[in-house]
C-alpha cells in the first residue's frame, strides 16, 4: 500500500497559506518562522535598516556558521524557476537555484 504524506505550512503571522521558512537570529537565540511571501517581504523590509546599518557578528572557531536566508517551499521555488526562465536566467529543473537569481526574482517581484 502506497502513502501519500502532504505538509501544508501555516502562516505564523496570520494564519494563512505560508511560502518560505525563514531563520534568524535575535539576543543570543535562533529562531524559525513560517510566512507568507508578503509576510515574509514585510519582515525583510522591517530588517534591512538594521540589517544595513549592523555588522555581521564573528563565528566561533571551529564552529559552522549559522546558515543564513530562507528555505523555498516547492511553490516558491516553481515560480522561481518559471520566473527565470522566462527572464533569460538559466536554472535546472532541478537541484539548488543560485542566490543572484532568488534575489533578482525578490527584486522584481517586492520593488
């Protein structure tokens, strides 16, 4: 007998279909956050003059520094991918989609 096992992310903030995880990091502890892609945008706008005007904190030696940015979600990373293709950007069907090309698909889509 075959399963089918479906994950549906919730929105943390409202409540409603969420696109992208989101990690980051606040006094000392790390947190983990489920949005949607304008919830997710809304964040990022609240961040950037910190994120600006602050500096990147030194990593332990010997540690593996924290990853940073977001995890897609399948939908996010289809019309990514569809995004870049029809812009001229080239992208597999499949595998990791390199950050210039996520940033120029946030840029395109949240300006």
């Amino acid at each position: 007998m075959a399963q089918k096992v479906e994950v549906h992310l919730e929105d943390d903030l409202d409540g409603g279909p969420a696109d992208t995880t989101l990690t980051f990091a606040l006094g000392g502890k790390d947190y983990e956050i489920d949005l949607s892609v304008a919830n997710a945008e809304k964040l990022r706008d609240a961040l950037r003059p910190f994120v600006a005007a602050g500096r990147k904190a030194p990593t332990a030696q010997g540690r593996r520094p924290r990853a940073t940015g977001t995890t897609s979600s399948a939908g996010e990373t289809a019309a990514i991918r569809a995004w870049a293709k029809t812009h001229g950007h080239e992208v597999s069907d499949r595998g990791r989609i390199h950050q210039s090309i996520k940033d120029a698909y946030y840029a395109a889509h949240h300006s």
